[in-house]
C-alpha cells in the first residue's frame, strides 16, 4: 500500500478500504451520510464499506445519484443529511456520486442556490470550508476523488463547475480491487476519460511543470493497459495502472481542461437524453487533437515519443483507432445526439470554464465545426 500526500491524502492500493475507519476517525466524521447509487448497493459494495467501518462509525445511506448528479439530488440528500445529524460525507461510486457529494458538502454549509458558486461567475471565492468529505472511486477515469471541481446540473438546465480548493476531498481511498467487477465498456469509456484528462492538462498553456511531468507518465501507464483491463478485467495489475492514471488525471487537474470538456459538460446537460460522460470525452479527442495540432508541435512530440510512435504518427489517427478496438462509438449520432443541439452546445462550450485553458483559442464557430466533424 502506498501513502501520498499531494494536494490531499491518498490511500492507495489492494485493501485501501481497511483504512476508511481511519480516515473517518480522523476529519471528525462520526456520523457520515454515504453518498452512492442503487448498483454498487445491490452488488454488495456498501455493505463492505459498512464493514470497514467496523460500526464504530454510524452510517446514512443516499443511493439516489443520478448518472449525472443535479442540484435537484443534492438537495434531496441534503435534506436528509440534516435530518439525521450527520457531520461529514463518504462519496462512493464514479464521478457523479463524488461531484454529489462536493455538491452536498457546499449546500450543507453555505446558503444556496448552487448557480451562485459557479466558475464562470466568480462564485469559486465564494466557496469558504465545507463538510469533510471522503471520496472512493470504484471506477477508474473520473479524478474527481483529488479535484477541486464539482460539475452539476442546476435546476435552471445548465451544467456548471464549481471549482475550489475547497472542494478537493479531505483524503481518497483508491481501491483498484473496487474496479474489478467494472464491464468492459465502462472500463473502455472511463478509461478514455482518463486518457483525456492527462492530454488536455497537459496541453493546457498553464506553467505547472510538476503537473506535466504526472500527466506524461499518467497518460502512458493507461495507453499501456486500458486494452488489457477491457479484455481481462481480473488482471489486477492492469486494473492497478488504470487507477493510477485516472489519479494521475485528476493530480494534474490544476492546469485546466480544454475543449473536449468544454464540449462534453453542455452535452452531458442535456434533460432528452443521458449520455456518459467518458464516452463523450472518447469521441471528442481525435477532432480536438486534429485541431489543436498547429499550436502544440512541441509538445505533440513528446507525447507520441512517450508513446513510442514514429515521429510523424497522427496522434488523432492513433486514438481514433484505440476508440474503434475498444467498441467506443465514434459519432455523436450514434449515441443519440440530435442535429438540432449542436449549435446551442457550441455556444455552451464557449461559456464553459474549460474553455479559457484550451491552447487553442476557440470561437462558437469553431465548437460548431468539431461538433459537425464527429456528428
């Protein structure tokens, strides 16, 4: 097992869960309410969590998370959250369960609406100390379980990110043995968003060598096993490489994002249909490697000799081509998306705080012709 100690403190390893009691004990969380959806509590998966608790810690469950979390949920849990007394937050689940939780730990401590917090208003100065949280991904791509944003839908229709410091949990329990029982196509999909979290920070014009150097070696480990971990989904050391790389991902989250979020958040707004947010990110990538090319040459180049490729590959070509081996889809009708949604998300990606930190400036236009090339 591994300690680490970067931006919050990280359990990481086989058995990471013995230490939750711990943790718990710790950030004064005596009464938590958990944080999770309805699948991970018929898979058996909180009654171990209640198990490393050892009953010293008395428990609240909210399996209500949505597959991608509003503010409607997050009021909902809290009021149950001060019905019951609970003093702290355990997040259990993929990104939507621990974005919730961020959500709750906000509403639990500061008056609402949630609008009034989000980036693209200034509301991250807003955000002072929230309830403790603890976060334990049981997939392996969000990097929520280190991030210090939270994207939710609010009752008005958009999805924003509410972005503070303090929102990064007060530790992370990653477990990859919670990983195991992932499907193929959840492990394909969260896996790419991973891959697109260590691309974009990368790319991001922001000076933050450290984070940089994490991203690299982030986005090498899952290239390496993300086909590994889909084919064989027992073999635990693929399942522990993409773990590190989606924490890796979410280490690195400081330099900002890019375009693919940009355009992935409105979309994974959408009230007429529900569409996972990974597999948005998988589509995305090749265009946005296409057009961001100019601007990143040098960069480019390190990232396809990290990946041992010929001086001249097409980084597009090559995650085009790992999105279709892996059964990703590849346009955006094929999940569902509408001819008619395309224009107002391009000009929801312009707005979106993801946007600023592309390295390529981008205008609606310009959203409109990625969204026209993988539709």
């Amino acid at each position: 097992m591994i300690t680490i100690n970067y931006l919050t403190q990280i359990e990481f390893g086989f058995g990471a869960v013995s230490q939750l009691q711990k943790l718990a004990l710790n950030n004064s969380i005596n009464r938590p309410l958990i944080i999770t959806d309805k699948g991970l509590v018929s898979l058996g998966v909180i009654e171990n969590i209640k198990h490393a608790l050892n009953d010293l810690v008395k428990v609240v469950i909210f399996d209500l998370t949505p597959s991608n979390p509003t503010e409607s949920a997050a009021l909902l849990a809290l009021e149950l959250y001060r019905d019951e007394g609970c003093d702290g937050l355990i997040a259990i689940g993929g990104g939507s369960s621990i974005d919730l939780a961020k959500a709750i730990s906000i509403l639990a401590t500061h008056k609402g609406p949630l609008a009034q917090y989000a980036a693209i208003d200034g509301g991250g100065e807003k955000i002072g100390p929230v309830s403790p949280l603890i976060a334990i991904p049981t997939t392996s791509g969000t990097g929520s379980e280190v991030g210090r944003a939270t994207l939710i839908t609010l009752n008005d229709g958009r999805k924003l990110g509410l972005i503070s410091q303090n929102l990064i949990p007060k530790a992370a329990i990653c477990d990859p043995e919670l990983t195991l029982s992932l499907p193929p196509y959840l492990t394909a999909a969260t896996g790419l968003d991973a891959i697109s979290h260590c691309i974009e920070t990368y790319l991001s014009p922001r000076v933050n060598p450290v984070a940089d150097a994490i991203a690299l070696d982030g986005l090498v480990r899952a290239v390496g096993y993300i086909e590994k971990s889909v084919l064989n989904g027992n073999d635990r050391q693929s399942r522990w490489e993409m773990m590190m790389a989606s924490l890796q991902g979410g280490l690195t989250f400081q330099k900002g994002l890019g375009a693919i979020h940009a355009l992935s958040h409105p979309l994974g707004g959408l009230k007429n249909i529900n569409l996972h947010h990974g597999t948005l990110n998988a589509i995305f990538l090749p265009a946005v490697l296409d057009f961001n090319k100019d601007c990143c040459k040098e960069k480019y180049r390190i990232i396809r000799e990290r990946l041992n490729l010929d001086n001249d590959a097409s980084l597009s070509n090559f995650f085009l081509n790992l999105n279709i081996r892996l059964g990703l889809p590849i346009k955006l009708r094929d999940i569902g998306v509408q001819d008619k949604d395309l224009e107002d998300i391009s000009k929801a990606a312009i707005l979106d705080h993801s946007n600023p930190t592309n390295p390529r400036k981008c205008t609606i236009e310009d959203y409109l012709g990625i969204l026209k090339t993988v539709y």
